[in-house]
C-alpha cells in the first residue's frame, strides 16, 4: 500500500502564481500570491512539490477568449498544464514518497501548475526514468502527448507496431519547431515515416537536426504551393497524414486534393477562434465539393491526458531517441514573464520555468 503517513516539516502556506482577469492578457494581470497548502487526505490525492512547469498557449488563451473567457476558464486561476515534481504524499500504491514524476493537470482549471505543491488524481503522474532529465520531461505531458495521439493511431498498428502499407509512409508537418512540431517529427521518425515540415529560415537547422528529411521555409512562398509542386512532379511523393499546428487550415486543407492521398487524414491541432478562423472550419466541415469544398478526410484532434502515453515518451527520452529542443529557461519568480515570451513567440521549441529545488 503507498505510503500516505503526513509529512513532516511541511509549511502551512505555498506560493502561487494567479490572475484574477485576463483583460489586456492574462500575463498582465499575474501576482504573486500566499494560500494553504492543500490536504491530499480528503480527496486520496498525491501532493507534489513542483520543481519544473512548462508553458503552453492553452493555458491562458480561453480565459483571454472576449466576453465569454471568464465563463470558459474560471478565475482567479492559477496557470499552467504541464509540470515535474517530487511526491510528497500519496495514496496511490504506484508511487512512493520522494519519486519525480511528470504530471498533467487538466486545462482550463482554476489550481494548475505555478504554486510550489500541486494535488494530483490517480493517474496523472508518470514515473520518470533513469536518465531523463526534469527540463526534458515536463516538455511530455502536453506537447509529447499531442503529437503521439497526432501521428500514432494513423501510423502504428493494434499492437502498436509500424503500419506496413507496401511504401514509405510519407508525412507532412507544418510547423516542425513548435512546441508540438518538435515531437511530431521525431515520432513520426521513429514510426518508420519519410517527414517534410515547415519553419522559419532561422529554425531550418533544428528541424533537420531533430531528424525531418525535407524542411520548407513558409516564409519564401505559399506552403500548399510547394506540396502541390512536390506531388504533381513526382505522384509518389502524395502524402499519407498531414497534421497541421497552425490556425490557417483552410488553404492548406484545400491543397490536400492534390496532395494528399486519397486515402489519407489531414489531422487540426488546435483552432482559431476568430470570426475569421470559424469561417474557415466552416470551409472544411460544410462547404459541398460543388460550391469549391475539398473531398480530404479532415479530423479536429483534441488531446487527451494519458500516463501511458507520457510514459511512452519519457521511455524514448530516456532511449535517446527524442530529444526537445529549449527555447528559454525561466525561474519562479518570472513567470509573467515566460509568458509574454510564449505570446511574441519562441524562436523554436519549449519553454520552460523552473522552481527553487
């Protein structure tokens, strides 16, 4: 049975990073704040002391949503899904006093990651392995998840193998030095696939670096442009899975009918929210092939929070064979300011805030 006795030398309060309004950016309105510790004993939760978060745009994008923000992310809130941390208490028999874990809390909640102890349910931590280190294994929870749930079930099959389609499967990743663009590529890479994605001229080495065959600079022309160019020169080289991190799919989407197998998924991660933005899903979903709509297959993928899959992750971490690229390193007490560089836009890869321990 885990070990669930009370700890000792523990402080009656934590510090907490909070906002109360998202008016002008939730950044902006972030303050440093004192609450109790909270009690994993009423709830059977696991307290964790926090020592590294990693930032992602869901974490403040809904609550700055105009109007209905508020209603969607409740506040005052405190920040963040993903983080790594030592157990401090626990009544989940998997876990043991002193372990460092990485954990995901759900999105949009009021308690995430930036106070100095997190309650955690039964499951949303994972081990982390020998060899891994905590800068590496926060980047998984959110970011490592997505692109496995992104690329895994249209490239493995039941049992978790390699598809055999008689070709070299062939995938598309547009935006490669993102967040979430670093891990689809090394996936898709270790999933036996030929990988083309897309960046900045400055990002091109990153991405060839982290294992993608063809790297095109977004900036130079239109990307469909290119892929249409790639295909219709070489039938071929017709892509099996395409997933999109930016929040243009339409045009890209369009494309597909060239580009794209018939056979193929276009998979959106993330959305546009924008007047604009719901137009173009309204594009892809509704607008009949006669009237110019596309025949692509098109799936929106929401992630799921998944130990096993983080645990997947951190086991390839730990193998070498994914590697994430930082972008920044910021302490605790910086952590508006990790945010305003999240929002001008990192230069390629995670950012990450890292606490006292």
């Amino acid at each position: 049975m885990a070990d669930s006795s009370p700890s000792k030398g523990l402080p009656a309060t934590m510090k907490v990073w909070r906002f109360h309004s998202a008016k002008g950016g939730a950044e902006k309105n972030m303050r440093l704040e004192t609450m109790e510790i909270p009690d994993p004993k009423p709830t059977k939760s696991t307290l964790v002391k926090v020592v590294a978060g990693g930032l992602n745009p869901i974490d403040i994008k809904a609550s700055e949503i105009p109007i209905v923000g508020p209603y969607i992310h409740r506040l005052p809130a405190i920040p963040g899904c993903d983080g790594v941390g030592r157990v401090i208490e626990t009544y989940e028999s998997s876990l043991k006093k002193g372990m460092m874990v990485q954990f995901r809390k759900q999105e949009m909640q009021q308690d995430g990651v930036f106070a100095e102890y997190v309650l955690l349910q039964p499951g949303q931590c994972a081990v982390i392995p020998d060899g891994v280190s905590t800068t590496q294994a926060v980047t998984a929870g959110t970011c490592g998840v997505t692109g496995y749930q992104a690329i895994a079930p249209y490239m493995l099959d039941q049992d978790g193998q390699p598809k055999k389609p008689g070709h070299t499967p062939r995938v598309f990743i547009n935006g490669g030095s993102g967040g979430a663009g670093v891990f689809q590529v090394q996936l898709a890479k270790i999933f036996g696939c030929y990988v083309v994605t897309t960046c900045s001229a400055s990002n091109m080495e990153l991405c060839k670096s982290i294992g993608a065959d063809e790297v095109i600079d977004y900036r130079k022309e239109p990307v469909e442009e290119v892929l249409k160019r790639m295909v219709l020169e070489d039938s071929s080289k017709a892509f099996d899975l395409v997933v999109d991190n930016s929040n243009n799919p339409w045009p890209l989407f369009k494309a597909g009918d060239i580009y794209l197998r018939r056979e193929g998924t276009y998979v959106q991660i993330g959305g546009d929210f924008t007047a604009d933005g719901i137009r173009q899903y309204f594009n892809i979903k509704l607008l009949p092939r006669f009237l110019g709509g596309a025949h692509s297959k098109w799936t929106f993928m929401a992630m799921k929070t998944s130990r096993e899959d983080s645990e997947r992750i951190l086991k390839w971490m730990a193998e070498g064979k994914i590697h994430v690229p930082i972008d920044s390193e910021f302490t605790f007490e910086q952590v508006p300011d990790a945010y305003s560089k999240l929002k001008a836009g990192a230069k390629g890869g995670k950012i990450v805030v890292h606490f006292s321990e």
